[in-house]
C-alpha cells in the first residue's frame, strides 16, 4: 500500500501539490496519481490535490509528456503503486527516451523534406 505520503518522501518534497508542480516545472515529464478510485489527480488539479491527505492510498502512478515541436506526439502511461519507486524512475527514463525516439524521427523527417525540396 502505497500512500500519498510515501510518493512525496520518495520526490523529496512535500506536500503533494508542490512536489507534482516541481516534477512538471523542472522536468520534461508530468507525473499524476492514480486513486484507488481510479480518479486521475494532475499538478493543475489544486482542488483535488488540496483534498488529499498524506495517508490517502494511491492505485497507481503515471508519466507522460508530450514534445514541445509543434507535433502532435504525445506519450503516457501507468504503473501500479506498490511501493517499488525503481518502477516509476523506469517508467520516467522510459519517457524520455520515447522522446529521444521520436525527436530523431523528427530530425530524420525534416532532413528529408529538405533534400526533396532540394531535388525538386
């Protein structure tokens, strides 16, 4: 049993709202909480997250992110809270490199387009 409390002694930072905004404010993921009722509680959820309280048990934990190039990638997913924050460090440097990934289809797809534009 995971709780509120737990997730915030493993960020570093509490309470809760300030340890989300951190994750979003000084990283290129987001992390959100999973509820046992299966309610998502994001960063910018300042009312859900000021009705938690640090025994609050969580379900699950997600990360996800999107590319800031103007496309439209986008790219999340979630791991059940159990404890094991190995799994959601995995689940964070999995992100990245989906975004490593996909920023070097970009790279590819717009070194192309230009040769065409090129060759036309």
């Amino acid at each position: 049993m995971t709780t509120v409390q737990d997730f915030c002694d493993h960020i570093g930072i509490a309470p809760v709202r300030t340890a989300l905004r951190a994750i979003d404010k000084y990283n290129t993921e987001h992390v959100w909480l999973v509820l046992e009722d299966g309610t998502r509680v994001y960063y910018h959820d300042h009312d859900k997250l000021d009705a938690l309280t640090p025994d609050t048990v969580l379900k699950a934990l997600g990360v996800g992110g999107i590319a800031w190039d103007g496309s439209d990638w986008e790219w999340g997913d979630e791991i059940p809270a159990d404890g094991n924050w190995n799994d959601l460090d995995a689940l964070r440097e999995a992100f990245h490199d989906a975004l490593a990934e996909h920023d070097q289809q970009q790279l590819l797809y717009e070194v192309n387009e230009a040769h065409q534009r090129d060759e036309l």
